[in-house]
C-alpha cells in the first residue's frame, strides 16, 4: 500500500466555529481560517492525509476525502 | 459506516462552545465505536447534567438523558435488565465526582460491565464556571474569586481504588489515544473508566489566564507522559496517560445470572 | 380449586402482589420498616429470571429502576420516609419522562429520621408534592392484606396504563402486621401491559406523541426505535425543547392523563354509608381502627358509617363530597396533623362539619382514641 493520496478537504461551514485547532495542529500547515473564521484548505498540495484535522475537530465538521 | 452515521446531525452544529474539549470527545467516541463496527441497536448512551452530558443527544443511539450525577445508576438500572446491551456513560467531572462519586465508587465496586468516560475540563460550565473537585487548589473560578482551597481528586486513583477493573487516562490533545483507549475500554467485559483531561476554553481557560482552546491543549501535551516515560523520572509532575489497571474479575451481570441458576435449582429440590 | 392461603406481614404481601402483577426488577436500600420488601424480592426474584439490586442509596435505587424500566421490566422500589425524600428527583423525572413505576413507602414517624420504628401517615403530602414542579401523580393505600395485594396489583397496571410513577403509600402497622391473604389465583385479578408501538423499523417513531386517549405507546430500549428520554421538557420525538407551545402541550399531557381519568383510578370502600349522620373518612391502618368503631357504634344503634379511601391522588374529592351531602358530622382518622383533613375540608359542601381525629406521636391510634374524640367532637365529654 503506498502512500494515501488527497482527493479533498470536505470542510462543512456550517459546522465550523473557526477554534482554530484543526490549523495550528495540521503538521504540514495545511489549513487556514478564511476572513470569516472558517477553517480552510489553503495549501491542500502539502496535505499528507494524515487525518488529525478530522480526528480533532470538536465540531465534526472536517473529512478527509482520499482518492481510492 | 462513516461516522456521520452515528449522529442526529439535525442538531448540529452543536451546543458547545468553540474549541470545546468536549467535541473533540465525542469525535474520539465516534471513531472508538465506528472501528468496533457495532450495532447501533444495541448501544445505549446514559448521561446526567452538565454541558458534557448533551453528548447523549448528539448520538444515534438509545439515549438517556437524565438527572445530574446519577447516570451510572440509571445505567445500571438498563444493563441488569438488558445485560447484551452496551453502556457508554460519559459524565463531567462534577457530574461523575461531586454529586455523582457515590455512584461512581459503587458501580466501580460492583464490576458492572459499562464503560464510564469522565470529560474532565475542571469546572462547571453549564452554570457558568464554578470549582469542581478537579479544579483544584489555587484555582480561579466564580465561586472561587480569592483563589480554590479545595484539593482536587485523582480520577485514576480513585477509579482503581473503588475496584474498576479497566482505567485509563488522556487527554484531547492526544485525540488517537483517546480512540483507542475508549475502544478498549467497550470491549473490556467489567467496569470501564476513562478519564479524558478536556478544555474548556470559556470558564476555565478564561479564568486562568490559560488562553483559548489551542493553548490549553498544547498545555495537555505539555503536562502530560506516557505511563513509565523517562520524562516522568525528571518531572514527576507529569500527569501519566495510558491504561493503569487492565484486570479480569467477575463481572456483576454474570454473577446474577449465576444467583439465578442457584435460586432456580434450589426451587426445584 | 384450592386457594393459597397465607398468614404473613403487609410487606410481604406486597412482595406476593408485585410478582403476580409481573414485576421483574427491583432496586432497593434496606430501611426501617419496608426492608422486609427488599429482602423478599432478593430471595423470590431470581427464582422466577428476575432481578433485584441492593443499590448505595435511595437515589439510585430509583433511578435504577427508572433504567430497567425502559427496557421493557417491571419495575418497584420500597422505601420510607428518609428514602422517600431521597428519591424525590428521580421520581419527578419518571413523571417528565413518563416512565412506568410503583414507588413503595411503608411510612414511619417523620420529620428527618423521626421514629423508625413507629407508625404514620405523615407523607401523604409529600407523595403528592414531594418533587418539584407542577404534576400529577398517582397514589394507592390498603388498610388490610387482601387491599395490599389488589392495591399492589391495581398500581402495576395503573403504571403501565398512564406511564407514570404510582405511589404505594402504606404504613408501618401495615406493613408489619400479620394476617391472614387469599393469593388470587392466576388470571382473578386482571393484569395490564404497558402499550407497545406498532411502528415498524425505519418507519419514525414518536416517542412521545401521545395518542388521542392521552396512552403513549413504547418502544423498548434496545428496541429497533433509538430515541431520547430526557428530564427536560420534551418535543414529541423526546428531544429538547424550549418552545412555549411544545411545553405547554406537554404539561398539559402530564396532568390530563391523569386528571381527567381520576374517576377511574379512584379507590374507595364504604360501610354503612347509607343513612349515616357522622361519617368517618380513614385510610390505611386507621381505617382498621374506625371500623371497629363504625361496627361497635352500629350495633348500639347510632348511624355512623365509614369511608375508606384507597386511593389518596388523584384525590376522590368528589366521591367525598357525594357520599359526605347528608352527613352531620364528618370525621377525618389519620396519624398526621390533618393532611386528608385539608382535603376532605375542599371537597365537601360544608366544611364546617369536618373534625380530625388523630394521632401523632408514633402510637397506633386505636378504637378508643378515636371514640374519645368522637365524644368531644359531639359534645358528650369524655
């Protein structure tokens, strides 16, 4: 099995209440919060799909997505 | 099943605060349960009062609701009654030790086999951010404005003390562990405590000029150290995380049954 | 066929009653003087696959119950006075969350740990206002073993019919007297399930949406329906809610279902009420005394007659007030500080007319305590 590969942040808005864990705990400072406090994928290319984002969202709003 | 699957996501976004420690719990629960693929049927979630003990209405479950302190004997109540089923009775801190400890020491004693996760942020913050007895002393809080006096409890000591036979401790920062402790702690047949040192950026963090919600749980990562680290023998103030106590004992369920093939074979001499 | 007839205390005639009527789990706190209860049902229920558990206090005992009730089992507690005030909480949250149960108190001298030992009536009061907020609530008495049994029954599937908590209020004398019981045979008194819901899997359950005769079907947990039961006030899926209209509604329900069926959950028993001038209203073991009286009394030519209520809440105020329209003088026997009395004063035309006679000092009231106060109350002196 090599290396998961990213298809996709699904980062739900409605959800997020821009805490602001998911961008200070992403390794590779993926994400970002946006003008509206929103979480984000700013640098998706630096992704390395390991799901800490997803695991430590207290608000269940991020899923990450990887190409089969 | 995704864990969207586990949730009434009609009611989401939910209640709590942002960076609430207390979601980052229920996202830990849901992957603990997604990975032992259970039957959503056969999973019954009790909590009391308090802002943790919304979680049970969060969940796709059978949820109970109920009075403040005393899930683990509501709970205790469904599992004698339906003992295939599985308990989760996820408590604050005031919740599982002020008003509930009595519960709590009994149903350690007994072996009953549910799994007790204390959501520990050290404060009240459904009332808005009084001492609990994990605050402890030195604490900031609105019914401490001069400073706590009050010692705090060791959940993990009192938990192995009153006779749980599967306790555990992390905290949110370590949000994997947290998984694979609460997964442990279902499928462990007996009395499960998980403590989960959790935040709560609004009273506590506030109050103790301890920052938001990312501060305090990079201070989780700082405090604490895996069960028997070398870090430990320099700071012994580390907080230890891991399992403490993992013992097979009769199971109180299984004992009744036991009590009623006795009572039934007596009948019929 | 031959009848099982049996020379034992109150308590363990109730024990004997609860099984017929199907209980199945019990959680208890030894205390003095229902102990016997528990301490039965710990040797008679897993006899039959049932379950008892001796929990760390009243507290949980009721809230244990409250668990194994919504999984489907039948369900009691015993208790008395300090135990009754301890599960005060719980038993407003199995009115909220409408949960089938019978809630024994054997009463004993109160207030706090007062006379263990010795009997009252001191908590009809609190059965109906001991927890907090507006309800209804239903609670039955028995002055005799025969009553205890029915009484015990009848609780059972009032519990089950209304979803609620029932209150058995008896009292020490009760309790711990022997003597002799028919045990009905199976099938002689009637027994009631709870409503079960029809709705398939997968088809949207409504927990609580009443139907139109105010009867709630259930769903047990563990079931094919995952929902919600909370002490808070509730939408009909079980969920939350802080909508005027949702909690009015359910207030509403709480208190109908019980109010407007009063008159089928009154209990009473009379004698010699026909033509009687002085009525004497009793219950529980202070009926025992004023019907010795009534029958004493009777025979000596005067026409007096009693009232026995077996059902306390919802009051039978109007059963009281009918059977009270001729009477002269109305005398209301207990072992509190008037509680009934208060009672039977709303409901009768002339209150007036109504006197106590009681006793409160932890001694039975017997014969002649109450005919010494039927003296004074008639002006004849001691």
């Amino acid at each position: 099995m090599g290396k998961p590969k990213l298809k996709e942040h699904i980062i739900n808005r409605d959800w997020c209440k821009g805490c602001g864990i998911c961008v200070e705990f992403c390794p590779k400072k993926v994400l970002a919060l946006d003008d509206r406090e929103k979480a984000v994928a700013a640098r998706p290319e630096d992704c390395i799909c390991c799901r800490l984002c997803e695991l430590r969202c207290p608000d269940l709003a991020i899923e990450i997505l990887i190409e089969e | 099943m995704a864990i969207k699957d586990y949730i009434r996501e009609r009611f989401f976004p939910h209640m709590w605060c942002p960076g609430c420690g207390h979601g980052v719990v229920l996202n830990a629960m849901l992957r603990a349960i997604e990975n032992l693929g259970l039957n959503k049927n056969d999973i019954v979630m009790v909590s009391g009062i308090g802002c943790s003990s919304r979680i049970s209405g969060y969940v796709d479950f059978h949820t109970l609701h109920t009075v403040h302190g005393r899930a683990l004997a509501f709970a205790t109540g469904v599992k004698m009654s339906r003992p295939e089923l599985h308990l989760i009775v996820p408590m604050g801190d005031g919740d599982a030790l002020a008003i509930g400890g009595n519960h709590f020491i009994h149903a350690a004693r007994r072996n009953i086999d549910m799994t007790a996760v204390v959501m520990n942020n050290r404060i009240y913050g459904m009332t808005g951010g009084q001492y609990s007895p994990l605050s402890g002393y030195g604490i900031s809080a609105t019914t401490a404005p001069y400073g706590n006096i009050d010692q705090g409890f060791d959940i993990v000591e009192l938990a192995k003390a009153a006779g749980a036979t599967f306790v555990a401790r992390t905290t949110t920062y370590h949000v994997q562990q947290a998984a694979e402790l609460l997964q442990e702690a279902i499928l462990h047949k007996g009395f499960s405590v998980v403590e989960i040192m959790s935040q709560c950026p609004t009273y506590f963090g506030r109050k103790n000029k301890e920052g938001g919600a990312v501060e305090m749980m990079k201070r989780m990562k700082d405090i604490t150290t895996p069960i028997g680290s070398k870090a430990k023998e320099a700071q012994p103030e580390l907080i230890e995380r891991g399992i403490f106590v993992r013992k097979d004992l009769p199971e109180y369920c299984s004992e009744y049954n036991k009590i009623i093939e006795r009572a039934q074979k007596q009948g019929r001499r | 066929m031959s009848k099982t007839i049996k020379f034992i205390q109150g308590n363990e005639v109730c024990v004997e009653a609860a099984l017929y009527a199907g209980l199945n789990f019990f959680a208890g706190y030894p205390i003095t003087p229902s102990t016997e209860i528990a301490e039965l049902l710990s040797f008679r229920l897993p006899q039959i696959g049932g379950r008892f558990i001796q929990m760390e206090d009243e507290i949980a005992s009721m809230c244990a119950i409250i668990g194994a009730s919504l999984t489907g089992s039948k369900v009691m507690t015993a208790t008395s006075g300090p135990g009754f005030s301890l599960m005060q909480e719980a038993l407003g949250y199995a009115v909220m969350a409408e949960i089938p149960s019978v809630i024994v108190n054997v009463q004993r001298g109160g207030p706090s740990t007062g006379l263990p030992t010795h009997v009252s009536q001191g908590d009809v009061n609190q059965a109906r206002w001991g927890t907090h907020g507006d309800h209804a609530i239903i609670t039955l008495t028995a002055s005799n073993h025969q009553d205890v049994f029915a009484m015990t029954v009848e609780a059972f599937n009032l519990a089950e019919t209304y979803r609620t908590p029932v209150i058995l209020l008896f009292d020490e004398v009760v309790g711990h007297m022997r003597e002799r019981v028919v045990i009905p045979d199976k099938g002689e008194q009637p027994l009631v399930d709870r409503l079960r819901t029809a709705v398939k899997s997968g088809v949207d359950y409504h927990p609580y949406l009443p139907r139109e005769d105010g009867r709630l079907p259930m769903s047990d947990f563990g079931g094919v329906h995952r929902y919600n039961v909370t002490g808070l006030a509730h939408d009909m899926w079980g969920f939350p809610s802080g909508n005027p209209q949702v909690v009015h509604g359910l207030m509403r329900h709480l208190i109908d279902k019980i109010q407007s069926n009063a008159a089928e959950i009154a209990r009473i028993r009379e004698f010699f009420l026909e033509d009687a001038d002085c009525i004497l209203i009793s219950y529980g073991s202070s009926a025992r005394s004023s019907l010795h009286v009534v029958q004493n009394r009777r025979k000596r030519g005067e026409r007096i007659g009693l009232l026995e209520l077996q059902s306390l809440w919802p009051f039978p105020a109007r059963i009281v007030r009918e059977k009270c329209r001729h009477a002269q003088t109305i005398v209301v026997v207990e072992m509190n500080m008037g509680q009934v009395l208060e009672q039977v004063k709303l409901a009768v035309e002339q209150p007036e007319r109504v006197f106590l006679a009681n006793r409160m000092d932890g001694v039975f009231i017997n014969p002649t305590d109450i005919r010494n106060i039927l003296r004074l109350i008639q002006g004849r002196g001691i």
